[in-house]
C-alpha cells in the first residue's frame, strides 16, 4: 500500500515537472507518464476490491495509451516537432504587413533597430513564462518581425 502510495506520488510529480515544460517531446513525455498512472491505479484499485473505480480509470489509461502509441494524423506532416511546427504554420492565414506592423505596434517606416526593439518589448511582455502570454501569441509576434524583416531586407 505504502509503495502504491510513492508510486503515485512519483508519477505525479513527473508529470507536473513534465508539464512545465514547453516543448512536444516533454507533452509525450506528460501523456506516458499519466497513461502509466491510470493504469497503475486501475490495477491497485480493482485487486483492492474497489473495481467500480479501478475498472473506468484503466479504461482510462488504455485510451491514453491508444492515443500516444498511435496519434491522429497531422495532415500530411510527419511525426515530431518539426512536422508540428511545419503544420503549425501551414494551418493559419497568412499575416499581412499590416497586420504585422499593428501586432508590432510601429509605423510603416520603421527600420530594423525600431522592429527589433518592438519585439524585444513584446516578447518580454508576452512570453508564456511570465504568466501573462502564451504560446500563440509569442508566435504571433514572431512571425510578425520575421515578415517585416523580410520585407526590409528584399527591399534593399
């Protein structure tokens, strides 16, 4: 019992220190950890005598582990972060130059330094680590500097 106990409680924390982290393989990471989780309670709690629980948290944990070993497709992209990443920006509009310079915040004039130093402001603000942004819009203005920059430099 005691063993089950620090067993859970390990998974738990693996999963809360995998969690924290932002990258696809630490998501996988997070789901295998759970899956095993669920299944592992399951088990404990039908051979316990609890099957009422123990039976849906290992279905539970069967689910999790169909999804892992065999995930949805991505529309053409392959498996790992670079055909996420790939798809990831396939999926969206395209930005315009307007757009950007209003996700920026800066004229039309701008040149590099007031860019960069736009997105330095932003990022600072916005990334996902500080409570305030996500992902999405760290992505956003990401993507906003690189088509003015872009545009600048075919410019020249």
């Amino acid at each position: 019992m005691l063993f089950s106990l620090f067993a859970g409680m390990a998974l738990l924390a693996a999963g809360w220190w995998f969690a924290r982290q932002k990258t696809s393989d630490a998501v996988r990471a997070t789901r295998w950890v759970l899956m095993a989780g669920a299944l592992i309670a399951g088990v404990v709690l039908s051979l316990r005598g609890v099957p009422a629980l123990g039976i849906p948290i290992g279905l539970f944990g069967l689910a999790m582990m169909r999804d892992i070993v065999r995930p949805a497709s991505r529309g053409g992209a392959g498996p790992g972060p670079q055909g996420e990443r790939s798809s990831a920006r396939n999926a969206g509009p395209v930005m315009t130059l307007a757009q950007a310079r209003e996700v920026l915040g800066i004229s039309a004039g701008a040149d590099e330094s007031e860019i960069q130093a736009a997105y330095r402001g932003l990022m600072k603000k916005l990334h996902p680590d500080t409570g305030e942004g996500s992902a999405e819009l760290t992505r956003q203005v990401q993507t906003a500097r690189d088509l003015l920059l872009e545009q600048l430099r075919n410019k020249s």
